[in-house]
C-alpha cells in the first residue's frame, strides 16, 4: 500500500517523542529496559534489605532508605514475585557492600521538581499497569499511583509555564512505538506542596490512515494565551491515498487553572 508523504509527515508528527527527547530517558517493561552494569539507581522501596544472596531467606547487610542509590553491578537468574511482576534480583554496590536486590524495589528514575524528589515504579493488578509515584520529603513519603495506557514513556518536568499558581509540572510523556499506540500522555500539577493529575491526553494512529491528536499549549509556550491553557484537538482519516483525499478537523477551548482544578472540563461533549 502507498502512503503519500503528506500523510507521512502527519504519522511522524503523532509517533515521534517530544522536540527535547534527546534529554528524555524512555522506560519499559522490556526486557532490554532493565537496570544495566555500571548504572547508579535509586531506591524506590523504604527500608530495602540488601541480602548476602539472591533470595529471601538470605542474612540481610543493610536497610536502606527511599532515595539512597546503588551501582548495579549485574543481574541475576533468579527473581521473586513483586508488585504484580517477576522481578529479578540484581548484584548491587552500595557504600563498601555488595548484595542483592529485588528490581521491583528500584526506581526507574528521580525527578526533583520545585526542590522535591519524586520517584517512579511499575506495579500491576490483573491485566492492568500502574505507575507508582512517591514524593520524599523531610525524610517522609507520600504515594501516588496512576493507571498507565501505554508502558514505554518518558518523564519530563516543568516550571509552571506561566499558569499563576502552580509550583511546577509534571508529565508522564508516552512514546507510540506502533501504530495504534497511546503516543500522548498525562499531566500532573504542582500545587501547595500536592500532585494533582490534571488530564490525560491521547494522540494515536493507524497504519497511516486515520490519526488523533489532543495537546496543551500554556501560556509560555509558542502560541500560548495569557494565564490560560490552549487544548487543541485534531483527528483525520485519509479517504484516497493516490489524490491525498484527507478529511479533518479541529477543536480548541481555553481552559483555566481555577481551585485546584481544569474549567470548564476540556473533555465536556457537545451536546444538541
């Protein structure tokens, strides 16, 4: 089947990461995802036991706390069921100890947002996956979990791009590894030391002939308003790829950051 290079462009435009990619780590339950030697990560679990062996009978060396990091120095065949997935053991180093710890209790990543750090893991329920999110602070923690649409994504954070307020931003950016895949992502709001989530978007196509696309602009970026948000939403279908017969359309709303709160709701259907 032929795919004009217009309806090219628009699927690259849908599937490809972010313009800042290049400073995005991109996470996923592959196999070829996982910690690797030489890596430094961070303890998502609070008074992890690093173990003398690969198992849980094994002498335990060390408690460690939510946030402290170790080397990965390999991992290991054996694994032990965790958070709703077989998680490996892996050989770490920590301070002048070496041991082993259960995957399930790494983070896939730190992130300090206004003077915070939050820290990220994979869970699952039955057939559905979650994202695990704790913020540390003051030697404590509180947890946030989020159902996930799409399990390969970046993380990315942000200052409040112009939205009085707000003490940051946070995005749960996900990459559409195949046609078919949730390519837009969710977003979380900073506010009185609280995350809240916001709105989950959905960008997505099909083979190159049908595509869906919903986005924010705030007011910092490039064809933003003032003191709101610009949602923008756009869907096509091509009818006849050899006269690039595309049938589209658009919508947008401005929104407002009110009370804790998105008004009026950006996903309100239209009704006669």
């Amino acid at each position: 089947m032929k795919i004009s290079p217009l309806v090219t462009y628009l699927i690259m435009l849908l599937t490809l990461p972010s313009i800042n990619a290049q400073e995005t780590t991109y996470h996923c339950l592959w196999e070829n995802c996982g910690y690797q030697p030489g890596e430094k990560v961070y303890v998502f679990g609070n008074d992890v036991k690093l173990r003398t062996a690969p198992n849980t009978d094994s002498t335990v060396l060390q408690l460690l706390k939510i946030g402290e990091w170790v080397e990965i120095l390999e991992i290991t065949a054996a694994s032990w069921p965790y958070q709703g997935f077989d998680s490996p053991f892996y050989k770490v180093r920590y301070d002048d100890m070496t041991g082993y710890i259960i995957g399930g209790l790494l983070a896939l990543e730190r992130k300090t947002l206004n003077g915070e750090n939050y820290f990220f893991a994979y869970a699952k329920e039955g057939e559905h996956i979650f994202l695990n999110i704790r913020k540390v602070a003051n030697g404590l923690y509180s947890e946030y979990q989020v159902a996930l649409a799409n399990t390969t994504f970046g993380i990315e954070t942000y200052d409040d791009k112009g939205l009085n307020g707000l003490d940051g931003i946070l995005f749960i950016d996900y990459y559409a590894e195949a046609c078919g895949s949730n390519g837009g992502g969710i977003y979380f709001f900073v506010q009185n030391d609280e995350l809240l989530k916001v709105a989950q978007l959905t960008e997505a196509s099909d083979s190159g002939l049908y595509w869906y696309a919903e986005k924010f602009i705030f007011p910092n970026d490039e064809g933003g308003i003032p003191k709101k948000i610009l949602y923008k939403k756009e869907k096509g279908e091509v009818y006849d790829e050899d006269s690039n017969w595309i049938v589209s359309s658009s919508e947008t709303r401005e929104l407002r950051w009110i009370d804790g709160k998105l008004s009026p709701n950006y996903n309100e259907k239209i009704t006669n």
